[in-house]
C-alpha cells in the first residue's frame, strides 16, 4: 500500500471501493476528498449497515467490510499510522441484542451505585459485537429512569451516556438522588438515532444513612477568645461530603450543648443554634466563647425538616489559659499513668471523652499553673497518658507536682487502689 495517500476501503461481497485524499506531495486537485470527509462518509456507512443494512439490501451482498480513513498527517498519531503497512479491515457486524453482562448493586440514594452496569450487545449467533460505529464516533448507551417508577422526584446523575468501546459499554458513576422502591432503569442506543435495542433493570435504593462532623476544629482554644466552627453532613458510608443538603429535606437545624459541665467550671457563651446553608451545603457556628480553662464536650446536635434524621457528634474542646499559652512553648512532657484496673468496668462503652474530660479538668483544677496539651485514656488496664507544656524551671516544676498525684488522692478521682506504674 502507499503509504503516502489517506486512503478509505469498503469490501462489500467480492467489491472493493477505494476512495482516497490528497497525496501528501502533492497539490490537491477539484475532486479529492479531505479526512473528515472520508471520516464523514464512512461513519454514514458504517451506521447504515450496521443499524439497518439498507445497503446490504441495495447490493444483495451478505456482508461488509471497511477499513477506516487514517487520521489527518497533522494528527499527532500519524506517524503511528504511517509505520503500519496492513490495512485493517474490520467486518460490519448487525445487532440483535443488548443485555447487562454483570447485575447492578445500588449502595443509597445519592451514592454512586456500588457495582455499575455494563453492558454488552451481541449479534443474531449469541456473538458479542466489539465494535459498533467507527473509531471517532462510535455508538452511544444512555441509562434513564423508567418514568412512573421509584420515587417521583428521582433523578439519575453521573455520565448517563457513554460509548460502545472494545466490546462493552461501561458506566462508572451513575447514582440516583432519591430512595425509592421498583425504580427501572433503562438502557438504550442514543447514537445513532433510531436504533431500537435496549434492556432494563430493576431494583430498589435506601435511604442515604449520614453522619455530622466539624470541617474545621481549632486547634488551640484559649479562655475568653471567640472561635467558629462549619458543621459539614457526611455519607456515614462513604464518608463523602453532602454539598447538596436539601435535595429531598426542607431544611436542617443545629443546636450545640455542653456535657460535662459539673466538672467544668467555666461557661459558654457565643451562637448555639443555627441552620445548613442551602448554597455552601455547611452550618457556621460563630462567636463561641469558653470562660475559663478546662475541658468540655461539645455536642452538636443535627435534626432534619421533616423529622427523619436526627445525628449528633461530639468534640473534646481543651481550653487554654491565655497567659500559660503564650509562654509555654518552649518544650513538652509526656507522662503516663497506670491503673490496675478493668477498662470497661471503669470507662465503659461510648463514655471514653466524659473520661477523659474528667481526668483533664481534675489535673487543671488541681494545677492550675501547667499548661495541658492533651489527654488521652487507653485500655489495657486503664492508661492515662497527658501531655503538659511548659518551660524553664516550670517544666520542672510541673512535672514534680503531677507526679504528687501518687499520694495526694487522685485515685479518689478514679476509685482505682493499686497504682503501678508511672513513666
């Protein structure tokens, strides 16, 4: 073959068809035909016989073959092409049926479906068809659901339309907006128009399980300084963030309460309630304020409009005096305490942040002058490890006075007897 002309070759019986574009040496002349016309004239084609076969009937023939054009010489491929000296040509196979080759498994209203269809379009010997249309416009599946099916408001997102490649057509994102029951799910050729080949699906979808969190927790809280904090609703399963709150709620409020307030002294000032921001999918809790040092829970509690969710989390907020803050920062001490004790008899499930709320505004209270990073309660017996920082003499100094905690009572705070160990 010269490979110096674009050439296009359609094999119909024992007829071969050559029509070819301007040779790249020389100056195109009235009548030669450019890439995109050839482009052009074999998609039409190619369409036709494989959707219709019109012109299969035309000529009497039984079957068809084409090779495709080569792409422009200015397409980065060509020298690809160029290197290839066989003709490629590809048999024209006709359709008869569309099915899924695996079973869709729907996570939850709004998640993408756990497996996607595929599917797979065979011809009239039970033969899966590789290729339908040409390598630029090949043909196109579109899912859509089933009108009167499912809820009434239900929408399907993601790519609904993809193409028939390689012998399959392969949706990776699809989901649908609202739970429902029997919702049906249809797919059918979109490209070319007119094609009549579909399948349908059914199943059910459950309602979307969500959790709340804080999308932004300050890290240092220091007595009498105002901070703010956006509430962001999660899928409880795949943690994905709900940018579109109110697709099927009216609306959401937010109320936060402190716990532990009879071991924290102090007081809490500042926006308490508030609502979901139907535009920015957050709630911004503005202005709170802690009066003095301590340890408090925090508790932000989310309730939908309609009442169908009602979700809570909790945050430990470590407030700093100001003063100790400002001048501690020069180096930190972990210390370790261990208690000869069962941990579920003592801390018990879902009650570890009360603990440890306990336990950080006992060792504030008593020593007023240390500065608490942190502290955190681990089974294994019961393991309190606390990290204070402090500097110079009052490093030193702090450490001495927590390490009293052996003869001073603290294991009146934990009704713990039999210390073992501190590190």
């Amino acid at each position: 073959m010269d490979t110096s002309v674009s050439r296009w070759i359609i094999w119909i019986s024992f007829l071969c068809l050559v029509l070819h574009s301007t040779e790249l040496n020389t100056t195109a002349s009235a009548g030669d035909l450019s890439t995109e016309e050839l482009q052009n004239i074999t998609k039409t084609i190619v369409n036709d016989v494989q959707a219709g076969s019109i012109l299969l009937n035309l000529l009497n023939s039984t079957g068809v073959a084409i090779a495709e054009p080569r792409q422009d010489p200015e397409d980065p491929n060509w020298q690809v092409v160029l290197s290839d000296t066989n003709i490629a040509l590809q048999t024209l196979a006709q359709p008869s049926e569309m099915r899924l080759s695996n079973t869709i498994v729907p996570l939850h209203e709004g998640a993408p479906f756990s497996t996607q269809p595929k599917l797979q379009i065979y011809d009239s010997s039970g033969n899966v068809i590789d290729k339908l249309g040409t390598n630029t416009n090949p043909w196109q599946i579109t899912a859509s659901i089933v009108s009167g099916t499912g809820h009434a408001a239900g929408q399907l997102t993601g790519t609904t339309t993809v193409p028939y490649q390689y012998g399959l057509a392969n949706f990776t994102d699809l989901a649908i907006s609202h739970f429902g029951d029997d919702y049906g799910l249809n797919f059918t050729v979109t490209y070319p128009v007119g094609v009549n080949l579909f399948t349908l699906t059914n199943f059910s979808l459950t309602r979307r399980p969500l959790k709340v969190n804080a999308m932004s927790i300050p890290t240092t809280v220091v007595a009498n300084s105002s901070i703010s904090l956006m509430i962001k609703l999660e899928d409880a399963v795949t943690s994905q963030i709900i940018e579109q709150t109110h697709w099927r709620i009216t609306d959401w409020e937010v109320c936060v309460t402190l716990d532990g307030l009879e071991f924290y002294k102090g007081k809490q000032f500042g926006e308490l309630n508030t609502k979901f921001n139907a535009t920015t999918g957050l709630a911004t809790l503005s202005d709170i304020r802690f009066t003095e040092p301590g340890m408090v829970i925090l508790k932000i509690g989310v309730t939908s409009v309609p009442a169908e969710y009602s979700l809570e989390t909790q945050l430990l907020i470590n407030i700093r005096r100001a003063d100790l803050y400002a001048s501690s920062r020069n180096s930190s001490t972990q210390m370790l305490l261990r208690f000869e004790a069962y941990y579920n008899s003592i801390v018990a499930a879902g009650y570890q942040l009360p603990f440890e709320t306990v336990i950080g505004n006992f060792l504030i209270r008593r020593y007023p002058d240390i500065d608490l990073d942190s502290v955190q309660i681990d089974s294994g017996g019961v393991t309190i490890t606390y990290q204070i920082t402090s500097g110079g003499s009052l490093q030193t100094n702090g450490t001495l006075i927590l390490c009293d905690a052996l003869d001073d009572g603290t294991s009146e705070i934990f009704g713990l007897l039999n210390f073992i160990t501190l590190n």
